[in-house]
C-alpha cells in the first residue's frame, strides 16, 4: 500500500511532483478523504469487479513529507489502515521523513503504528547543497534523527543522496557518501538530480539565469561521475546496489518498490496514486485493473472519482520489461515466454540485439539485464520496448 502526503516544509527548486507548501487547515480535509477512501477500498474493489486481499506486506507513507501532519492526524490515518486492512509482524512498515520533522510526537505517533523503517531524505550532508536547493535541515540533524530513529528502536532507516545539487564536487560527494557509509544504515538511495522543466530551477537554467543557484548546477558528466563513484563506494562497503537507484545491505531491501517492479498488486491512496488489482475473469485469468487518483488536489479533495482503466496484455508486457530491467538482476526470458507467450520476447528481439550490440544491455543465462552503462540510459532503453 502507498498513501500519498503531498505536504512539504518547503518545495525544492527543481520539484515539480504533486506536492506542495500548504496551509494547515488544508491537512484535516485531507487525511478525511483518506479515511474515506481506505474505508471504501473492499467495496470499490467489489464494484469494478477486482481482487480484495486486506494482508498487507508493506505499507509506504510517501510524497512530499508525511512527517509535516500533526501526529493525530497520522493517527487517524494509521487507524484507518488498521481498520481495514491486516499487517502482520513482519509487514514493512515506512515512512518518509524530512530531516527536522521528527519531533517527539511524531516519533511517538510512527511507535504507536509499529512502523518498522524509516526513509530519511538528507539529500546531502553538506549543508550548502542541500540549502540551496530549498531544503532546511543541517548534517547535525541528520545525524540526530538517525540517533534518535535507533534509539527508539527504528532500525529499518534509509537515506536518499542526490548527485548533482547545486555546488556539488568530486570531494564534497566523497564526503557525502563518507558520512552514509560510516552511519552503516542498511538502505540507501542515490538519485542523479532530474530538474523538470517547469519547476523553478528548470525555467532558470533554460533562461540561463543564476536563480536558485541554476549557474552552480554541476554538468550532466560530473553527475555522472557522482553516481559511478557512489555505486563504486557503496558497494565496496557492502551496502550492494540492486537497482538503478537503491542499494542494501542483505535482506534490507525495500519490500515495497519490489512489489512495483515485480508487477505485484498493490494500493495506492491519496493525491495522484494509483492501484492495480487483480481482477481475472474466466476468459482473462491475468486480467488487472488500475486505478488512478486525480493528479489535482484540489480536484481530489473535491471527490473526483478514480480513473479506472483495464491493463491490457501490451501494456503488462510492456512493463514487466522496463520495470524488471530497473533490478541488477534483471528480467528472465523464459519466464516472460511462460506467462505471455513466445511472442512477447520474439517481437522484441531485434530491439534486444541492437541494445547488446550498443552495450546497454546483456544476456547472461537467459536473463536481461542493464549494463552498468545501461544505467546511466535507462530511459532510452525502456522507451525499447513500448510499442504504443
């Protein structure tokens, strides 16, 4: 399950997701149609004709910051999950945290709901990169909300890293990622910095202006160089890369982002989140449906039904590739043989061999798999196998 918090402190320079800076007196609304919409779940899921399965293996508070709620207000969405659905011990339990934003009592309210994991956006642990980008927090109180995390018994704690923030170099991302490795957290995430277009560090650096720190941006080759040492780094302290952006110490990865690159069902609730459930007939015993929250807020808080679509055997194809391509392991062929058809691998086989041949790809025992060169242009690869 995903539930989306679209609510931030700040909004980044380069931000262009649905989140935002929002008056507080919009978050009560906000978590009712949330409870509404986790209470209705059984019933909508009967309505469309799809698969209710209440065990949860993972639940996933996402967004903007879920830690900016009141701590009654995660409460009552904890309560609602509760109400419905049935998490088990072993159930992966996260929640996004922005540094600064774990007081006591939002610490007291992720205890009370068992939540077992924490991913802590830290961005950098220079404090003049992730400042200039608009975040707020300091390396010290990273370093405090992990101490804090541990000894309360949160253990599960993972930190996401940019490559490519404004003023970032060769040694002050060997610092960065000296400071992750020594904390010996069991996940980290890596993201080279994607600037959409339309967010305020986007319209800047396509003016060529010096906004936002836009004349600081690091070239797309030191980016590049930033990541490649970071997985070089990472996996060297064990903390292996299992795919494009994340890498664990073993048994830590996150539960969750494998149930969407296995093309697992799964919920999904709040502003722009989606669902796919399984909903098999006798004709269609893989058929699934996906459902999709308006991607407005304002058009969400004001009851805007879902949209609800059929995935069809293309789009399921389509998305076992370039989704099983973003793990190291890869996708394996005869399985995809097995579940579609020959076809879904024979029809993509001339695209394949061209991928080889450019060193994006590889074939090693019948699985297909990214090359680390791959990596750096996945986008390209997967836009291989779309055949809309």
């Amino acid at each position: 399950m995903y539930l989306s918090i679209p609510f931030c402190r700040t909004k980044c320079s380069f931000c262009n997701f649905a989140s935002g800076v929002y008056s507080r007196d919009l978050f009560d609304r906000y978590v009712a149609h949330i409870e509404h919409d986790i209470d209705r779940a059984p019933a909508l899921a009967s309505e469309v004709g799809a698969s209710f399965d209440p065990l949860l293996d993972s639940v996933y508070l996402g967004g903007g910051t879920p830690s900016v709620l009141a701590p009654g207000q995660l409460d009552r969405i904890f309560a609602a999950i509760l109400r419905v659905f049935k998490l088990l011990p072993t159930t992966e339990f996260t929640v996004e945290v922005a540094p600064g934003t774990l007081s006591d009592d939002v610490l007291a309210s992720l205890l009370r709901a068992g939540v077992s994991r924490v991913s802590l956006g830290a961005q950098s642990f220079v404090d003049r990169e992730s400042h200039s980008v608009g975040r707020l927090h300091s390396r010290d109180i990273t370093l405090r909300d992990v101490a804090r995390l541990r000894e309360a018994g949160i253990n599960g704690i993972s930190i996401d890293l940019i490559a490519g923030l404004p003023y970032q170099t060769a040694e002050s991302w060997e610092y960065s990622l000296a400071e992750v490795i020594a904390l010996a957290v069991p996940h980290v995430s890596v993201y080279m910095l994607e600037i959409d277009d339309e967010s305020r560090l986007g319209r800047e650096l396509i003016a060529g202006g010096t906004r936002y720190h836009a004349h600081h941006v690091p070239d797309d080759a030191l980016t590049v160089a930033l990541y490649e040492r970071a997985c070089e780094r990472l996996n060297a302290a064990g903390i292996v890369q299992y795919e494009i952006s994340n890498f664990a110490r073993e048994g830590h990865q996150s539960r969750h982002n494998l149930r969407y690159w296995h093309r697992l069902p799964y919920y999904g609730f709040g502003v722009d989140a989606h669902s796919m459930l399984s909903a098999p007939t006798p004709s269609d015993p893989d058929r699934a449906l996906r459902i999709a929250a308006s991607d407005s807020l304002d058009a969400f808080l004001a009851g805007a039904p879902p949209e609800i679509t059929i995935v069809s055997r293309q789009q399921a194809i389509e998305e076992t590739y370039f989704l099983g391509l973003r793990l190291n392991r890869g996708v394996e062929l005869l399985a995809i043989k097995e579940r579609f058809g020959i076809d879904a691998v024979d029809d993509y086989r001339e695209a394949i061999a061209t991928l080889v041949a450019d060193g994006l790809l590889a074939i090693e025992e019948g699985w297909l798999r990214l090359t680390p060169r791959g990596r750096l242009f996945s986008n390209e690869v997967f836009a291989a196998f779309l055949r809309a």
